[in-house]
C-alpha cells in the first residue's frame, strides 16, 4: 500500500511540473495592463515576443522581448523585475536614480548601464564593460557584485 501512495505521489507531482508550462504570444494584451503601459511610456520599440511562465505553485512571469532586442521581466502584476539592453544602448535614464547616474559618471567613466535587477531592497546595475554593483532603494552605492 505504501508503494502505491508513493507512486501515485510522484505521478502527482510529475503532472504538476508537467502543466507549468511556458507559453508564447505576441499579443499585448497577454500581459498585464501595467507592464503594457510601461513599455509604452517607456520605450520606442514594441513588443516582438511574450514568454510567459506560469509557475507550478501560483504567480505568474512574463518575459518581454521587444524588437530592438531589449529584455523586460515583469512579475504578475505587471511590475518590472529586470531589464538588459542591447551593449550599444544604455537603461533609459528615467529608470535610474539620480545618485546612480552620477556615481557611473564619476567612477566609471564612458560606461553605459545595460542592466538592471530590482528587488525589494535595491538594485543591481550592470555596465557595458560587465562590472555589476547593488545600490539601495535611494539609488545609493553599496558595493560591488560579486
């Protein structure tokens, strides 16, 4: 009996697993009306391809690929995660903080910044030239990212 209940967990879990699956669209309106509105404010290029991926225990990933090539994830609200760009573009500048754009400005001179993860407590900004640091909410420096 207790090899049937095991079985019968594992095929469970495996149909689970197998249900999350990611889709694919190119249809605006598969994503939420946040994440829409914010690639309009945001960006001149428009949407090429949505990845969205449902995860197995609830919530939502969508993953936007827009046709200048720039990457942005969004969490099922609609709120931006990350976003990379192209290494011959830069993070449109209203994205980050003032005291971020005059740190790159004053100790990394030339360099562009081509990413950029938010979290609860900050970011993490990634450079053209593959430096990556973390600063706070304020955009302030904490250290560099190992």
């Amino acid at each position: 009996m207790q090899k049937f209940i095991i079985a019968l967990v594992l095929m469970l879990s495996f149909a689970t697993v197998a249900s999350a699956r990611d889709t694919y669209s190119r249809n605006p309106a598969d994503i939420p009306a946040a994440a829409q509105s914010f690639i309009s404010n945001t960006f001149k290029a428009k949407i090429n391809l949505i990845k969205i991926d449902k995860k197995t225990f609830g919530g939502t990933d969508y993953e936007v690929i827009l046709t200048d090539g720039t990457e942005v994830e969004f969490d099922s609200k609609g709120n931006w995660k990350e976003i990379e760009v192209g290494a011959s573009k830069a993070i449109p500048e209203k994205l980050v903080p003032e005291l971020t754009r005059r740190y790159v400005n004053a100790n990394h001179k030339g360099q562009k910044i081509v990413s950029v993860d938010k979290d609860r407590n900050g970011y993490t900004f990634g450079l053209t030239d593959g430096v990556e640091f973390k600063t706070d909410l304020s955009g302030r420096f904490l250290r560099y990212d190992d």
